[in-house]
C-alpha cells in the first residue's frame, strides 16, 4: 500500500514538473531546464531551474 502511494506520489510530481517545464518554455524563449538525479525507471525528475536561471541572466544580460 506504501509503494502505491509513492508511485501515485512519483507520477504527480512528474506531471507538475512536465508543467512547470511547459511554462518556462512558454514564457522564457532562452530558458534551458535540465534533468538531474535520479536513474530509476520510476522518478520524479527534478528540474535544475536555479541554474537555468542563472544561464538564462547570463545569456541574456
């Protein structure tokens, strides 16, 4: 039962991830959002977002 939780877990986060990664791209031309950690088949894939941000203000200005 514990598991199912996790894996429910695991698909939400994904899912807001997918999200939030769709946004940025939508909103920020030169964004670059990287995957890290990780290396099951099942995860929820954390986004780099403080260093795309940081590429992102060096790119640009």
């Amino acid at each position: 039962m514990s598991r199912d939780r996790d894996i429910e877990r695991t698909i939400r986060h994904g899912e807001r991830n997918h999200d939030a990664k769709r946004l940025i791209h939508n909103w920020c031309r030169h964004a670059h959002v990287e995957k890290f950690g990780g290396s099951r088949r099942l995860q929820s894939p954390a986004f780099a977002l403080i260093d795309s941000v940081a590429r992102l203000s060096n790119e640009i200005g």
